[in-house]
C-alpha cells in the first residue's frame, strides 16, 4: 500500500521532499526510535497528523496520540482524530474484555475496550499528550458501514481536534 501510494505520489510530479509514505508501528517500543529517525520522519514537523476510522484498532491509543503528537510541529501543530462514538449498551456503561464486541466487517474486530469512544476519554488521551485547545464534534448523521456479514451498522462518528503547543 505504502509504495502504491509513494508511485502513484511520483507519478502527478510531487517530489519525495513533499509528499512521501513510510511505513511503521508507532506502538512498537522496539522499532519507534529507529522509525522516528528515519529521514523522512527525523526533521519533520508535521502541521497535521489526522487517522480516520484508525484509533479503535490499536491496543493503546493513548500511546498513539502521544507518538503522533510528538511528530506535530510545536506551536501549531494539529492532530485530527475521526473515530466511533462508543456505544454503551444499556445498563452498560463500562464496556469490557468480558462483554465482546461483534466484529464490525472489513476483516476486523473492534478490540473490546476500543468499540468507539466518549468525549471524556479523548479529552483525556489529548491532555495527556500534551495537546491543547480540545475540541469535539459528533456527526449529525449516524454513517452506514458493512458489517462482518454484509449487514448495514449505523454507527455515530466524531472529530476530534488538539493542538500542539510546546
């Protein structure tokens, strides 16, 4: 994906100092320092830094926002979250390994403490990377996915917005 993405970037012209892909696990304590100093990630300071439908899947998205954060130009970077509001079933208000999840399709499962998020815990996931002026908007409208078995899932999605300014 990452070197279709790199090919098709050369192909319109954009040189590999402006637009460019690596890939990485941010969350691997063993790869981050040598990913964080390859060159095309080294002297970078990014304005944004933005996962759309990415931040359910990882084991510690608190340690994503932190590495990505530490990725964003100080002063004004912007990290950009769009993610699942978290359902809570009724009488359910703290979601657990115990209770799973159903596999939400696209050849994936929600981990079962990541089915989505309130505002609260990304405030806080923000706050302690470090981000400031939090900012939190849920979509008017629920968006329509395809489920592990083709069903239609209606599910309530958000923005979620820091700035980094140190």
């Amino acid at each position: 994906m990452v070197a279709g993405y790199n090919s098709r970037v050369s192909e319109v012209g954009l040189p590999p100092t402006a637009v460019h892909a690596i890939e990485g696990d941010i969350l691997s304590d063993a790869s981050w320092p040598s990913l964080r100093s390859d060159p095309a990630l080294a002297a970078a300071d990014f304005d944004i830094a933005a996962i759309c439908m990415g931040v359910h899947h990882f084991s510690s998205p608190s340690l994503a926002i932190q590495r990505l954060t530490d990725l964003l130009k100080p002063g004004n970077g912007v990290l950009l979250i769009i993610d699942m509001v978290k359902e809570v079933e009724k009488g359910d208000d703290n979601p657990s390994p115990e209770h799973p999840r159903r596999s939400e399709g696209a050849g994936h499962t929600i981990h079962p403490q990541h089915n989505g998020f309130v505002e609260a815990e990304m405030r806080e996931m923000f706050a302690g990377a470090g981000l400031k002026e939090f900012m939190w908007e849920t979509c008017p409208s629920k968006a329509l996915m395809k489920g592990k078995n083709d069903e239609d899932l209606e599910r309530v999605l958000f923005f979620a917005r820091g700035v980094r300014k140190e």
